[in-house]
C-alpha cells in the first residue's frame, strides 16, 4: 500500500467514526491479523530477560499473534517461568538465531522489549490508561464500542514521540481533533490525537522523546498500527 492510499484510508477511518473518548462505534472492528487459532503450537517457558517482542522474533511469528493465543493484552503481564504457546512453530521450522533480549537490574522481564523506546508522555503510564485496546461496553450510550488504541490521562504532561521515525501524517479532523502519526521501522505507525500546541511538522524527522505537542483535555488517544490494522499499544510499549 503506497503512503498516499495509506493515509487516504486512515482519513476516512477516523473521519468516519464517532468518537466517544477517541473510540469508535460497533462497527468499526479493530483489525486482528491472527483470527483462527492454529493447528499447531510448541510450549515455551518464558527465561528472566525474555519479552514478547524477542520470542515473536527468534520464532518468526508476529507478536500479536503469540499474544491473541495466549489471551495476553498486556506485555508487562508476562513472567519468568510462565508456558506461553507459540502458534504454528515446528522443530524444523524454528529458529536458532539468537536474539538479544533486554532486561533490567532488578531480576523482573523489561515489559515490552520492542522497538518502542519510550511511553507517549514524560514518564511511563500504564496506570493512567483510562480506556484499554478492544471491545468495551460504554455504559452512558450503553452500547459496545472499539477502542483502536488506548486513551490515557495525561494531565499537563508533554506528548512525546515513542521511537525515531518521520512525521507522515498529520490532519486536523472535525470532531477528534488534530490527529498525528509517525512513520516507525517495519511499516509501523504511532498515532496520537487530539494535540494541541503543536511542535512539529509534516515530513519532519523526530527521535525518540522529542515534543510532539499536548494532549488536548489532558485526554491522549494513542495507536499502533501495522499498515492500516490497530494493534494494542500495550504489546509494544516499554
């Protein structure tokens, strides 16, 4: 998909939705690249050190399918010692290359591991996640909704960029705000919304930690997105 169709599509997306906390309606399914279990699996006992990231990479297999098996929808949930089931592996098919895998000095496992090198705001905030990623009942419109990202309460805070990437996206949309989103490694973008006393431009390069602008409401809606298709953010995140 070239970046013009891309960015058409996602401006549709978000155009098209009803934001109710930055999530949208029923209808708009998030976008799970594994939706059948596998035939088959190999158990593997998780080693202090070891992340998501870094098995989904020494065995070949997307991260978020390890995790749809699993039922993990947070990556800090993961533990030494624990069985996770790695979809659609062999013993001729699995790979031998060893990975590096970070870790920390207090013994526990570095919770996501990946490419992400930092939370969207000045300190790391999974207890501020005030909407998780997926199928959440909203008890004011008492219906369903789909959150695509995680909404988290960032108060003041600056917004920040989560890795090194490129300011490929960037658009003010009725109703949501203005919304924007870096171009990362891999065909992966990080998208935020609504910002407000922007910091940034169009096609600007940016490193991991520079300003990207405020949360508008002190509310930040952030994304994952491989392509077009929203991941959980809490599978990546550090």
């Amino acid at each position: 998909m070239t970046k013009r169709l891309l960015f058409a599509a996602l401006t549709a997306f978000f155009a098209s939705c009803s934001f109710i906390g930055r999530s949208c309606l029923q209808e708009a399914e998030p976008v799970h690249p594994a939706e059948d279990q596998p035939a088959s699996y190999e158990l593997h006992t998780v080693k202090k050190g070891e992340t998501l990231y870094g098995l989904s990479r020494k065995y070949g297999v997307p991260l978020e399918q390890i995790a749809e098996l699993n039922g993990i929808e947070d990556a800090s949930r993961i533990a030494a010692g624990a069985e996770l089931k790695i979809p659609g592996i062999s013993k001729k098919k699995k790979q031998t290359v060893p990975v590096p895998v970070p870790g920390n000095t207090n013994g526990e496992n570095s919770p996501g591991g990946t490419f992400l090198e930092s939370w969207p705001l000045e300190t790391a905030a999974r207890d501020k996640v005030v909407r998780k990623f997926g199928r959440i009942y909203d008890p004011v419109l008492q219906v369903f909704t789909n959150n695509n990202g995680i909404d988290i309460n960032a108060g003041d805070s600056a917004v920040l960029a989560v890795a090194e990437g490129e300011i490929a996206y960037f658009d003010f949309i009725k109703g949501l705000g203005t919304v924007i989103g870096i171009k990362l490694k891999d065909e992966y973008y990080a998208f935020y919304s609504p910002l407000y006393k922007i910091d940034v431009s169009k096609d600007q390069k940016v490193k991991k930690g520079s300003l990207l602008g405020y949360a508008q409401s002190g509310i930040l809606h952030f994304e994952i997105r491989k392509g077009s298709s929203p991941l959980n953010p809490l599978l990546f995140l550090p």
